[in-house]
C-alpha cells in the first residue's frame, strides 16, 4: 500500500547542513545503543505573557542561535549528554491535563502587572494529582514596575504564593527587560541552571507512553476517494518514555480512544546526540515535525526505553486526521491487560475549598484518571458503622468515599474532577481531587428511605395499614420491621386474607400488600404510620469518553448535563414562549373543537405530538359554580394565564387549552 504521509505542522525547514549533521550523526551511532529520550519541559502561562521570548533565550542560551519562529514543540541537545523538548500549549483544560501528565519540570510565567491567574492555580492542582515534576517560577514584566517598593511587595507575594501551592523551598526568577530580541543572559543563565537535573516520577517509570512528534495518514488513496469520512490507519511516532514496552501492546490516544498497535517498529532517531568524541558545537535545532527519509528499523519483541519508535494504528476515526491541533501535543499511554477493562472504582474524594458548591450525587463529573480522561456519573457515600451510606451531597469541609463506573486504572492513582472543558472565562474548573482505592470492587452502597401508610382496620392494639406495600411478598420480606407512629413500635406481619373481609373497600376488592401491625397501644385511624428501612444504592454502569481530539479546536466538548439542569432545559424550550390561551365551550362536538383549533392555528393539529408539545398544552375545567361566579372565575383565569403565558388569547367558551402560537413567517 502506498503511504501518504500527513504533515502534523506546517514544516520549519532548517538549511542543509543542518540535516547533513543529522544523518552523519545517525550513521555513527551504534543501533544498539538507546539514549534518554527528551526531558519535556512545559512552558505555561496567559496569552502575551513571554512564553515564546523565554524558548528563544534558553535556546540561545544552550546553542548559541535561535529560530525566528517557534511553531509547535521543538528539542534540543543540551551539551550535557542530554537533550531537552520545550513544549507551549494552549491554555484550555484539555492541554492542561495532558501536559500534567508527560511534564518532566514545568515553567510557569506569571504577569508582574496581574500575579497569578486562574489557570496557573487549577495547572498546580492538576500537577499535584497526576505527579508533581520539577517547577520552576518566572516573574516578567517586570521593567514595567518603576517603583522599587512596589516591586518588592509584589515579589513577596508572588513568592508565599508559589511557595504554599507548590513547597516552601520553591524558586521564582525574575526577568527585567530585553535586550536584542532576549532576556538578560546571566537571568536566563540560572535559570537554565535550574533545568539541569531531573527527578524520575514513580508512576510515569511503571507504564510506557509516548509524546507523539507527528503522524502519518497511510490509509489507501483508493479507500479515501471513496469514502471521506473511512476509518484510516496512521503511523505515530514518538520517544518511548516511562518504561520499556512489548509489542501487543495495547494504548490510549489521548482524546480519541483505546486502539490495539498493529505494528512497532524502531525509527532513526531524528534528533541524536553528537559522537562522545569532539562534541560538535555547530547548530543542531530540531523542530519536531522533520520528517527523515532514511529509517533504520529492527524487528524485535520488545523495545528499550528512549527509543525512537514508530507506532501503527488502524481504523481511527478520520476527524483525528481532519482536525488534528499542532499547537497540542497528542498523548499516547500503554495499557497493562488489568486496565483494558471496565468497572466500579473506589475512591477517597476531597471536594476542593475554591469550589463554592457542593457535589451533588449522580450529577456527571470530568474525570481525569490513568492515561484516560472521561465523564461519569459517581455515588458519594460514607462509611457509618459499617455500613456505606449515601450521601446527597459531598461534606462541606471533609473527605468522602464515591464510587464510579469507567475504564479501570492502577490503584492508587491520582484522579482530579473538573467542572468543564470551558475557556478561560469559566470559573474555577477543579471540583475535587482523589485517590483511587479499589478496582472493579462492587461496595454495597445503602440509604433510608421512608415508608407512609394509614390505618384501614383498628383492632385493639392490632391493625391493618395499607399504602405502604405494593404487595404481599413486600411485607413478607418485612416482617419483624419496626413500624413508627410517636410513640408507638409495632411489628411488621402480612394480613390474613379472613382480615380483610372486615375492611370496607372502596372498589369492592381486598388488595395486596396490607401489613398487619401490633402495636403497643391502641392507635387512632388518623395516625401516619412510618417505617424506615436500608435500600440498596445502583451506582449507574455509565460512562462517557472525551474525544475531544476528534472536534475542531475551536468546538467546546459538550457534556451531559446534570438532572437538575436537564429538566431546566425541558422546561424552557422554544414552545413554552409563547401559547395561545383557547376557551373551547364545553358541549362542542370533538370535530367541531378540532375545526376551531384548525383555524386558530393555520394547520391541523397533529394527532401524534412530541413530548415536548404534549408537555406544553394544560387543560382545565371550571368548577361547578354560579353565573357570576364563572365569570369572575374566567375573568381571572385569562388574567392569570396572560401574565404567565404572553399573547396570543382566543376566548370560545370554558375549557381551557394552551398550545404554541402560529409562527407569523
């Protein structure tokens, strides 16, 4: 089959001895031989904050010369035997969390004119979830502040700050002006000296995964013509981090899913070091999108960590090609056989302090859990003598125990909840954080519910209670119960069927489920009767992927909706704007009434309505009342229904129906 290759970026072309170092490099290096992949470094902040200026002068710092353009993730060696991939990302909660998630140290620029903003605090939180890396401060801005006091008092605050979020040896640096397009060189000097050392994160080192460089599309031409929207299979390539991987391996593309890989092959590695000997200090930039025509590939089993690896997948969805971001790095994740399932998860949540609101139970959530992220709908509970009850609510200011339906992760993960995938504009996204406990472990989750009946039948102390049973095995299930009025315990027996022939039944009929009580005492027929009881919680088998990689970067992921909201939603639907009040005599013939609405409307009513239409038409009869009654009745049933309902009355008689007005287009 013939490959098409599919560029992720719009190429940044670098001369031809650039390339020349590049393969000569390559031919020298010993196949065998594995280096570290790239620390990733992640540079975030607001929009016009210096991220790009501060790539350029740390380049310039590590190789002497910069390009004029960063468009997309670009590596660099160090010097050190090292090679370094600096990576700025859009600041959208997608990134955020994915970032949080192959981030080897972070660079975070605050705004000397606006200190931190919200993004900068829910990244923090993301970072302590999914494994805190090596973060580093960057105040700028700061030539702009020419009151020497004013810039101390800023600088204190900005550092307590950093230093409560992240630990209290935390280091901000500060960046005055620039000179000849960079920052000052001995600030950009200690900062890279920051840089030079890395800490290994225990979970990253225990699964494999990959910062995708660039794919390719390599589906059949043929296939494509034919069909736009196919299924295409694409080639991913990327250093292998974390751990060593086999092949079968099974792996989760970050918004778009989980895929088994069809094939893994290793790559020429596109940025290699120089030979030991006479390190070669000519330019050697690598934008990560250069694609090498050369390849030296080895079939083995298994592949060793820092190799660069090419990854086929099949059938993915063909918006993953159509609405791939360069500006996003794409997440690919290996799954152990223990994840490659479904399940309950366990976890001890803590709703964080910025978010105002409690957490209501079975509303969905966005979770980000593992390599995956997605929306559930979770059960908050607490542990209460041993027994697990629902909660309605999440505890103001303490943890709490949920349980959740999703694909599974190692126990003892990190799991964060977000509000939403909003822009910048919403409020603060974090809703809690977690730790996972149990994996696929079903907990008995209860709650009191309350029954009600009243009495039907009084002997003595015993009674007949009816309305609290549906039926005979409901109260056989029962028996021995304790029943409540005030003051009085009673118990729980079915009633004799010999019992029920002195119950004087409305429709003529003894029924099923009258519970026979003996009380205490005597109890009056106007009593309520109460028995409280354990019932068993569902926690919802449902769950709903993000592929958000899947949308265009300008589409917001929509989320399901939480029930509150929904009905909210039903409730203010177009119809429900403007009705029409119609007072349709009551001895009019059903042909005669339909010929009316016929004419009110313009068309014939419809025989079969949506719920919505039929949601939307109320019917009310007058009562049985004198003339002038019934006219001060209507009188104030078409006033009342005119402020509520808008224009639009047509007054025939006394029945009254609301219907959505004739659209005047």
């Amino acid at each position: 089959m013939e490959e098409t290759s599919y560029k992720r970026r719009k190429l940044v072309e670098d001369d031809e001895n650039h390339s020349k170092i590049l393969n000569e490099s390559t031919d020298k290096k010993d196949p065998s031989a594995v280096d570290e992949a790239p620390y990733v470094i992640v540079v975030h902040g607001p929009p016009k904050v210096g991220k790009s200026l501060l790539i350029k002068s740390l380049i310039k710092h590590y190789r002497g010369q910069y390009p004029d353009h960063i468009g997309g993730p670009i590596r660099i060696p160090t010097g050190d035997r090292r090679r370094i991939q600096f990576v700025e990302f859009p600041n959208n909660m997608n990134g955020m969390i994915d970032a949080a998630k192959y981030a080897d140290a972070v660079i975070l620029l605050i705004d000397a004119n606006y200190g931190f903003e919200m993004e900068t605090f829910e990244f923090l939180n993301l970072l302590q979830v999914h494994g805190m890396p090596k973060v580093m401060g960057v105040l700028t801005y700061l030539d702009e502040l020419e009151d020497a006091e004013t810039l101390k008092i800023i600088k204190e605050r900005v550092m307590n700050k950093f230093r409560t979020n992240i630990h209290e040896r935390a280091i901000i640096f500060c960046l005055s002006d620039v000179h000849h397009g960079i920052y000052h060189k001995n600030e950009i000097d200690e900062s890279a000296n920051f840089l030079s050392e890395f800490h290994t994160l225990p979970r990253r080192a225990a699964h494999p995964y990959l910062l995708v460089d660039h794919f390719e599309d390599v589906t059949s031409p043929a296939l494509v013509h034919m069909d736009g929207k196919c299924k295409r299979d694409i080639i991913l390539y990327g250093y292998l981090r974390g751990c060593d991987i086999k092949k079968g391996t099974k792996v989760h593309i970050a918004g778009v899913g989980d895929y088994p890989v069809a094939d893994v092959t290793i790559s020429a590695d596109p940025c290699p070091l120089p030979p030991v000997n006479g390190y070669d200090k000519k330019m050697q930039i690598n934008i990560v999108h250069n694609d090498l025509d050369e390849e030296s590939r080895f079939e083995i089993d298994s592949f060793r960590l820092g190799t660069y690896l090419r990854f086929r997948v099949l059938g993915v969805p063909f918006e993953m090609v159509a609405n791939d971001d360069p500006c996003q790095p794409i997440l690919v994740g290996g799954i152990s056989r223990a994840e490659d399932n479904v399940g309950h998860m366990q976890v001890r949540l803590t709703r964080h302090s910025w978010h105002t609101n409690r957490l209501k139970t079975k509303d969905p959530i966005i979770v980000s859990v593992g390599w995956r992220r997605y929306q559930t709908t979770p059960i908050y509970y607490q542990d209460s003598n041993g027994r697990h009850v629902m909660l309605e609510y999440t505890p103001e200011d303490q943890p709490c125990l949920a349980t959740f339906w999703g694909p599974l992760a190692p126990s003892g993960a990190g799991v964060v909840a977000v509000r939403s995938l909003a822009d910048s504009k919403a409020p603060f996204r974090i809703l809690a954080t977690a730790e996972l406990l149990d994996l696929n472990h079903t907990v008995k989750i209860v709650e009191k519910i309350k029954r009600i009946g009243t009495p039907c039948l009084i002997l003595n102390e015993t009674a007949l209670i009816k309305d609290m049973f549906t039926s005979d095995d409901e109260v056989d299930q029962r028996s021995s119960s304790p029943v409540c009025v005030p003051s009085r315990i009673a118990i729980v027996q079915a009633a004799k069927s010999y019992l029920l022939n002195f119950v004087q039944w409305n429709d003529g009929q003894p029924r099923e489920g009258i519970a026979k009580c003996t009380f205490d005492r005597i109890i009056r027929m106007s009593d309520t009767i109460l028995i409280f009881e354990w019932t068993q919680v569902e926690v919802p088998c449902i769950f709903n992927p993000l592929t958000t990689a899947l949308e265009p970067s300008n589409r917001v992921w929509q989320c399901m909706d939480s029930v509150d909201k929904r009905q909210k939603k039903l409730n203010e639907t177009k119809e429900s704007k403007a009705y029409a009040l119609v007072i349709v005599g009551e001895n009019v013939a059903p042909e005669d009434r339909r010929k009316l609405l016929t004419d009110v409307f313009g068309k014939k009513p419809n025989r079969r309505q949506t719920l919505e239409q039929r949601r939307a038409v109320i019917i009310e009869r007058p009562r049985s009342l004198d003339l002038q009654a019934r006219k001060e009745w209507v009188k104030q049933m078409m006033e009342r229904r005119s402020q509520k309902m808008g224009p639009g009355m047509i007054t025939t008689g006394c029945m009254y129906a609301r219907f959505p007005l004739k659209s005047n287009s």
